[in-house]
C-alpha cells in the first residue's frame, strides 16, 4: 500500500510583494515605451501628412501657373497694342478649386516696369526717389552702381561702385560688368538692402527691350520716366474711361506714341508747355504699346489651413500666325 503525502510550497510575504512590484515596474516601462513609440508615429504621420499636403499644394499652385500661360495664349482686343483691356488683364481667377485646394492668380505685364538693364541714371534715380522717399544723393548712388555693375567697363560712375568695392568686402566678390540675368542679382549690388529690394522689385525687370507701355504702367513709373504729376494724372484719367477704372470694358488706349499727344490733347485741355512735354516724352523712346512679357504668380491653399504654396513664372509671348499667342517660359520659381 502506497501512501500519498502532500507537499505545498510557500513563498514569504515579502518575496510576493517583490515579485508585485516588479510587475508594476515592468507594466509601466512598457507604458512608457508604448507611449514614447506612438508619439514618434504619430510625429510621423503629421510630418507625413504636412509632406503630402505640400506636394498636393504645389500642384494646384502649378495648375493655376498653367490656368494663367492658357489666358496669355488669347488674342488681344487689338494685336499691335497691348492695354489693361486684353483678356490676360482683365481676367480674375480668386480661390479656384482643384482638388481639396484652390489658387488664386494675378498676371501683370513686365514692361510697365523700369528696365534695369536699359534704365538711364536719372530714371532710376527718380524712380528710388519716389518709391523710396530718399533724397537725391541717396537715390543717385543706388542708381549709379547699379549701372557700374551693369555695364562692360572696369570704370565707376562718380557715386557708383566697380571691383574695387566689392573686392574689399569681407567676403569679396567681383562686379559683374554684365547684364542683369535674374532680378535677384541687385541684392548683390552695393546698397541694395533687403528692405530696399522688397520695396522697389514690383517696379523693376530685366525683361524686354526698355520701353515701358504706356497703356500699362503705373504713376510711379510714369513720373520715373519724367513726366510730371499733373500729366501723370491726365493720362491715367484717360486710360480709365468713363467708369474711372481701369482694366474694364469702356477703357482708352494710347494706339502708338504717335498718338498719345492727339489723344491725350483730344480728351482733356493740355497748355502750350504741356503740349510741349507731351511731345518730348512721345518721342523720347522711353515708352511704346507692347508688352512681350508676363509674369504669372499663382498662390495656392486649403483655405482652412494657413499653409499656402506659390509658383511665380514669367512667360515671352510669340504671336501666331493665325490667331492667339505661344508662349515661352522664361523664369519658373516656387516658393512658400
């Protein structure tokens, strides 16, 4: 006869209470762990969505790039004059949808503009003058090292700047003694702040053959060019129309320089001086009626999100045998 006996294993109080803590231990490293892992997927995620979101907005920013190149292919109300009537100017594109995002466009014509590659010294001088509210020194010795830096000799203009300038700075660079090949290039150019760049860039390019179209050009260029501000006045009255605004269906049109002194006389009274300034201004060749270039800046947005993208290009327009427009990038930027 086999007997059987009991045997039972007892562990003291204290080794079960060592053993609880250090399942207590154990649960909250791995919380923690937990915790730690899913605020770097969640990080992830966000930076991944931020990724696709911005990939997304460039897209519609280049969409509303593409929407603009289409409106320059349209014909003009008149193809050898180019005004604030033609369809590229009158065109408004506001929070157009693509997607789950919209753009907005603006297209304005690059010779309304003060070429810097053609600009004379008392152009920009008052150009920097007005935009700037500087005094004349100042203005003159902006404008004269733009043009040192613009020009094929080693010579400075008298308030300009040559190699002997830019040679001596802490970090030395040559002076081009070239034409401007992108507007960004004046921030090179001694004086030139950021500041000032941003101030003045709306009236500036490098694109075209120097002349600026009258029909286009704001005040500021047209008193740059010379004219004075009663003068200035009388011709955007004119270009405005009966409604006084402009970039609308009743404005007027200067066909040719030939014709801004009989137009401009026809339309509101002008003296014998005015006639006389009129007429040298006409005939300077510092304006025409044709704008060749245009610069497109589409901006782009989820409209509940304070992220935006844009893409800013500027486009040469060909025209066609037949009817309408190519077109030609010249300059492709995108940006935040």
């Amino acid at each position: 006869m086999v007997t059987q006996k009991s045997f039972s294993c007892r562990l003291p109080s204290d080794s079960k209470g060592s053993i609880l803590i250090l399942a207590f231990w154990a649960l909250s490293l791995l919380s923690l762990f937990a915790i730690y892992m899913g605020q770097g997927v969640r990080q992830k995620l966000v930076l991944m969505d931020r990724l696709i979101g911005r990939s997304q907005l460039y897209g519609v920013a280049e969409a509303g790039a593409r929407r603009g190149e289409v409106e320059l292919r349209k014909p003009d109300a008149d193809a050898a004059i180019n005004s604030l009537r033609d369809p590229w100017a009158r065109s408004i594109y506001k929070d157009i949808k693509v997607g789950a995002g919209m753009f907005s466009l603006n297209i304005v014509d690059e010779e309304r503009k003060v070429n810097i590659n053609t600009a004379g010294l008392d152009v920009l001088k008052r150009l920097f003058k007005e935009v700037l509210s500087v005094d004349d020194a100042a203005s003159e010795e902006i404008a004269s090292a733009i043009i040192d830096w613009r020009d094929a000799d080693n010579t400075s203009l008298a308030l300009g700047a040559e190699s002997n300038y830019y040679s001596a700075l802490k970090y030395p660079y040559p002076c081009k003694d070239a034409r401007f090949d992108i507007l960004d290039e004046l921030l090179l150019v001694r004086g030139v702040t950021a500041t000032l760049y941003n101030s003045v860039k709306d009236h500036l390019t490098i694109y075209g053959q120097g002349q600026v179209n009258i029909n286009t050009a704001p005040a500021v260029v047209l008193l740059a060019l010379g004219l004075e501000k009663k003068m200035v006045d009388k011709a955007l009255s004119f270009r405005a129309g009966k409604d006084g605004e402009e970039a609308t269906e009743d404005d007027n049109v200067f066909t040719g320089t030939a014709n801004i002194v009989p137009q401009l006389s026809q339309f509101t009274p002008l003296s014998p001086e005015e006639l006389t300034i009129l007429s040298q201004f006409a005939s300077s060749g510092l304006v025409g009626v044709v704008s060749e270039y245009f610069t497109v800046f589409s901006e782009a947005g989820y409209g509940y999100k304070k992220d935006t993208r844009s893409v800013t290009c500027v486009f040469q327009r060909i025209p066609l045998e037949d009817k309408g427009y190519g077109t030609q990038a010249k300059f492709w930027r995108i940006s935040q």
